[in-house]
C-alpha cells in the first residue's frame, strides 16, 4: 500500500508540474484529492487492514495529502503570475490603469438626521435616552393623562400585542409615540431632568405621501425648579435656527396635547417662499414642525413630582417630517422603500 502512494505521488507531480491553465489545475485537483480519488479511497479502506498497517497507511496517506494540497497552491500562485505576466504581454492588461475604488455604504438619510438633531440637543445640555418599542398601556396612555376614554385615544389606540389579562385587558402595545419615556424617565430619577428619547414609532393608518405605518419621533422634556414657557421656546427657537439656518423665524399657537397644559405649535417660515406663501406652505407662509407644550401637573404627580415646586416642558417632532421639508422630499415612502437610486442622494 505505501508502494500504491509512492507511485500516486510521483504521477500527480509529473501531471501538475505541466500544467499551466486555471482550468486543468482544478481537473487536477479533483482527479488527486476529490472525493472520488485514488488517494480518497484508500484512506476509505483503512478499516479493513491490520493495526499495523492502519497505522503506517493511513500515516503515509495523510502525508500524501497535505503535501499534495500545498503543491497544488503553489502551483496556483505560479500559473495565476504567468497568466498576468502573458496579459500584459500581450497587452490585454494595462497595470497603470488605477484601480476601482470598493463601495462604500453610507448612513440612512433617517440615521442622519437623527444623529444630527440628538447633536443639537446634547450640545444644549440633554441626555440621550433610549426606550422598549414594545410598551405597557399604562406608560403609554394612562399616565400621560390620556385613560381609556380619552377622545385623543381614537388615532393611537391601534397595535395591540397578542397578550390579555385576567380580566380581558391587552395593556401591551407597539408605542405609538416615544413619550412614555417621559414617566420612565421621571420614575426613576429626581430633578432636574433634561432628556432627549429617539426611537421608532408605530400606528395603524393608511400609508400615503405623508402618513406611514411605522417611522421615527423624538421626544424631549426637561424637568426643574423655575421653569418656564420661555425656556421652551428658547430652546426650540435655537433648535429651528441650527437645524434649518440662522435666519429662520419661529413662531407659536395655542394647540392641544393631552400631557401638555398650556400646549403649543411651533412653525417656521417657509424657507422655500420666505414667508411670501407657495405651495410648500400651502400658502401660509409658515410650516408646522413640532408639538411642545408646559409638561402637565397631573403627569408630574404620578410620578411623584411636586407641581408645586418643579415644571418643565415637554415637545415632540417626526424625524422624517424634518428630513421631508429639509430636502424637499414630497413622499414619505420613499425613505424605506431601499431605492438606491433615492438613498445615494444622502
């Protein structure tokens, strides 16, 4: 048997030694060290000899093996330079060509701005907190002064998850905004408290040119002695004028949160038309960013915040909303429907 391999190596050098093509390099290794070799075979009837010769074979055998794989890719190296040196040769391979530059993959338009709002409001003072896209109904609804009959429950009372209580309630749901960070937030600390929680959201509605089933918010609080609705509006001023250019003007209505009291809206001037009314701004003059408002003092009982002592403010913005009117984008969808041909724009 080890005469049967002697002569399996010499024949398998002599073969590969000649070889000078790619292709007859891997019909060589399939004839030497496929499964259906010689060599392969005889390392299968290993257990039908003695011990000795077991012992001595299948030594000898493996042996054969590695030798003839690190032939085999040396003789690869030596073919793939021969192949090369005849491509320039003969002019087929220009080598002062420069090289082609891999892909580079780039940040989600959303990504980006998410990073570049937190920026603005960590260089303001706010912390970066996270929450559960999966949330208790009680964090969600309950404790931002919004129970079970509230009217605002209409558009948000939606995904709810596959699990009931004894007494029939589901209390878990997809959130259908990042606020209830705001009570997770406040039940475990004490003021002063200024936090910024992105994340994605989730409602059930129509998906059109502006509505979509699933994108990101950013919710944002501060909590503390003396404050004031000034301060709200200060910070947000400062917000609009590094995110959208110092010139922007801002300005504020009445509107209407549950968590909120007083609650407010906050626009910008158009900065298509500058203020002059166009079909961006429908005319106006003036685009709507965000929702804010005075945090409610029932929502600071319940998490153990003396009204009496402590307020704060409290505002929210969709991410792709800033994205939409930064870059006059007119379709929400297209931010996940994975078009390159959109997605390279960023």
């Amino acid at each position: 048997m080890i005469a049967k391999l002697d002569e399996l190596r010499a024949k398998a050098i002599t073969e590969l030694d000649g070889i000078d093509k790619p292709s007859d390099l891997e019909a060589w290794r399939i004839r030497y060290l496929g499964r259906k070799s010689a060599l392969t075979q005889i390392l299968r009837g290993l257990a039908a000899l003695s011990l000795e010769e077991k012992r001595a074979t299948g030594a000898a055998a493996n042996e054969l093996r590695a030798f003839l794989e690190k032939s085999l890719a040396l003789r690869e190296e030596a073919v793939r330079d021969s192949v090369i040196a005849r491509a320039i040769e003969g002019g087929r391979l220009d080598i002062t060509l420069p090289g082609r530059s891999p892909a580079l993959g780039r940040l989600h338009p959303t990504t980006q701005m998410l990073r570049q709002v937190c920026n603005i409001f960590m260089t303001m003072g706010f912390e970066v907190v996270e929450g559960p896209d999966v949330e208790w109904e009680y964090y969600n609804f309950d404790a931002l002064n919004i129970p079970q009959d509230h009217p605002a429950r209409d558009m948000w009372d939606t995904l709810w998850m596959d699990f009931t209580t004894e007494d029939g309630r589901r209390p878990m749901l997809l959130r259908t905004h990042t606020s209830p960070m705001q009570i997770r937030v406040m039940e475990s600390r004490r003021p002063p408290v200024r936090v910024i929680v992105p994340g994605k959201v989730y409602r059930y509605e129509a998906t059109d040119a502006t509505h979509e089933a699933m994108f990101y918010q950013i919710e944002g609080f501060a909590v503390d002695r003396n404050i004031t609705l000034a301060d709200l509006k200060g910070t947000l001023f400062e917000f609009a004028k590094r995110l959208f250019g110092e010139e922007r003007r801002v300005r504020f209505r009445c509107d209407y949160f549950p968590f909120v009291e007083p609650g407010v809206e906050m626009a910008i001037d158009c900065f298509l038309c500058d203020g002059a009314g166009c079909q961006l701004c429908s005319g106006s003059g003036w685009i709507e960013i965000l929702g804010a408002g005075m945090v409610h003092p029932e929502v600071l009982r319940r998490v153990n915040y003396d009204p009496e002592i402590y307020t704060g403010f409290a505002f929210g913005l969709g991410l792709e909303r800033m994205l939409m009117l930064k870059h006059g984008i007119e379709d929400i969808r297209l931010f996940y429907s994975n078009d390159l041909r959109f997605l390279r724009q960023f």
